[in-house]
C-alpha cells in the first residue's frame, strides 16, 4: 500500500507559507475543547468585518472605521489567545508526554509570528 502525503500548508497574513504533516506517528493528539467558541468567534469577527467594508463604500468617517477595525483586531487577538491555551492545555501537554519536542518547536514558531 502506498503511503498518503498528509503534508499541508498555510498561508500566513504577511504571505509566509508554513508547510507541516499531521502523520499518524507525529506524537501527540489534536484534542480540542473550544472549537464551538473559537468558530462563534469567528463568526463575529467576520461579520463585523464585513460591516466595516461596509462604512468604508458608504464613505464613512475614517476615525469610526480605525476604532472598528481596532476592535475587530482585539477579536481576532483574542481567538488567537483561546486556541493558543486550548492548544498548550492540550496538544502540547500531549506531545510533552509523548516526547514530542518539534511540536515545542512549532508552537514557538507560531507563538513569534502570532505576536507580530
């Protein structure tokens, strides 16, 4: 039987594309437990978004769209903290006990191009 290719990849805000496998053999399990939340977030965040382009091809003052933009900025940093601690409470917590140290390597990779 011939071995599937599960390599996948991202593409990042700046255009950086992280290229990594989720294989069988990886080490640690992807166990989630705000996925609801995370994806209600998102939802929000979006449709404010959306409003947003809104005032701007309605032409609307340039102060109230920063101040929106500014809080859909804080919405998105804030999803990012709830998959960042699901993330440590769970997979890292996984992939410490199965040895997984490139799984370490990987969350402070994102954690740097998160903080940006």
């Amino acid at each position: 039987m011939e071995k599937q290719d599960k390599t996948h990849s991202h593409v990042l805000e700046d255009g950086t594309r992280i290229i990594h496998s989720h294989e069988p053999g990886h080490g640690h399990s992807h166990t989630h437990t705000h996925t609801k939340a995370v994806l209600n977030r998102l939802s929000r965040a979006i449709g404010h978004l959306e409003s947003i382009r809104r005032m701007v091809e309605e032409g609307r003052d340039c102060s109230e769209v920063l101040i929106q933009l500014s809080a859909v900025k804080a919405a998105i940093n804030n999803t990012g903290k709830v998959i960042l601690q699901d993330h440590i409470e769970h997979c890292i917590v996984d992939a410490v006990e199965s040895g997984d140290h490139e799984a370490l390597e990987e969350l402070n990779k994102a954690i740097d191009r998160f903080m940006k």
